[in-house]
C-alpha cells in the first residue's frame, strides 16, 4: 500500500535512493577524489612552506633580538669605556698641566735669580768703576787743592804720586767704612 501511495503520488520517495541521487554521491565522491589527489597536497605544501617561512622569521627576529640586546650591552660597555678613558685623560692632562706649569715657575725662579744676579754683578762693576774714576778726579783735586793750600807747586812727579798714593789710602779707608754702612742701608731698604 504503501508503494501503491507513493506510485500515484508522483512516484518519488526521498527516503529510497533513486538514481539521480547516485549519480550524484558519486560524482561529489569523485571531485572530492580530485581534490583530494591533485589540490590538497600543492596547498598543504603551500600551507607548510608558509608556515616554515613565518617560523623562519620568527627564528630570525629572535636572533636579531639578540643582537640587537649584545649590541647595545657592547655599546653600554663600550660607552663606559670611553668615559673611564676620558676621565683618565682629563687627569693626565691636569697632571700634565699642573707639571708643566711648575716647571715653568721654576724656570721663571731661576731665570729671576739669574737676572738678578747679572744685575748685581753689572751693580758691582759699575760701582768699581765709579770709584776708580772718582779716585783719579779726587786726587787730582787733592793735589790741586793741596798745591794752592800749601802755595807751592808740586813739581817732583814722585812727591806728587806719593802724595796722592797717600791720600787715596787715606780715602780708601774713609770709604770702607762709609760703603759699609751705605751697603746695610741699602740691604736694608730692599728688604721693606
């Protein structure tokens, strides 16, 4: 009865296969035997290359990173460096200037005593040299004035060269006793 219903309903049942739907499990069979041989495997080597190319440049990132993290620890390091390098240097060069500079003092020491010397010396030379030409003037005035005191000339050469030879002594001895007190005087000028 039940087909009888079936046969004159239009003579279809969806639940008894019929051709058509066959022919089309099995044609979707086979395009998913297609896909499945020829499409599947160039994706899933497409899908596996991509993926070992991401993990690849993940891999390399990570390297870089770690370059990137001991290139900056070498830059700190080596910044670090430097400037222990430049405080060094600045101390050297204090040193050296602080060297430089007292042996230039010591220098300008030793030439100021030199100089000062020299001076001294010259002060000297020119002083003998004065009283030798006051020594020649004042005996020749001492025997000037002593001819005009005494009223005779002096005619002997060798009475007029004693004569002067003793007063010179005599002068010498006032002398010596005045330069000594002019020299502590002046000692003692330069000191204040």
């Amino acid at each position: 009865m039940t087909r009888e219903i079936l046969a004159a309903e239009g003579g279809s049942s969806f639940l008894v296969p019929n051709g058509t739907l066959i022919a089309e499990l099995i044609i979707f069979l086979l395009v998913l035997g297609v896909i499945w041989r020829y499409v599947v495997p160039p994706v899933k080597r497409a899908m596996n290359e991509r993926q070992d190319m991401v993990r690849k440049q993940i891999e390399e990132s990570e390297q870089t990173r770690k370059r990137l993290e001991e290139a900056e620890a070498k830059y700190r390091d080596a910044l670090s460096e430097a400037r222990t390098e430049a405080a060094k240097i600045r101390e050297g060069a204090r040193a050296d200037a602080q060297r430089v500079k007292e042996e230039m003092r010591e220098q300008a020491d030793r030439e100021v005593a030199r100089i000062r010397e020299r001076g001294e010396e010259q002060l000297a030379t020119q002083r003998d040299q004065a009283v030798r030409q006051l020594r020649s003037e004042v005996g020749r005035l001492a025997v000037s004035l002593a001819g005009r005191l005494v009223g005779e000339t002096v005619a002997d050469d060798a009475k007029r060269s004693s004569t002067v030879d003793r007063f010179l002594d005599e002068l010498e001895g006032m002398s010596s006793d005045g330069s000594a007190d002019a020299d502590s005087g002046a000692r003692s000028g330069e000191r204040r």
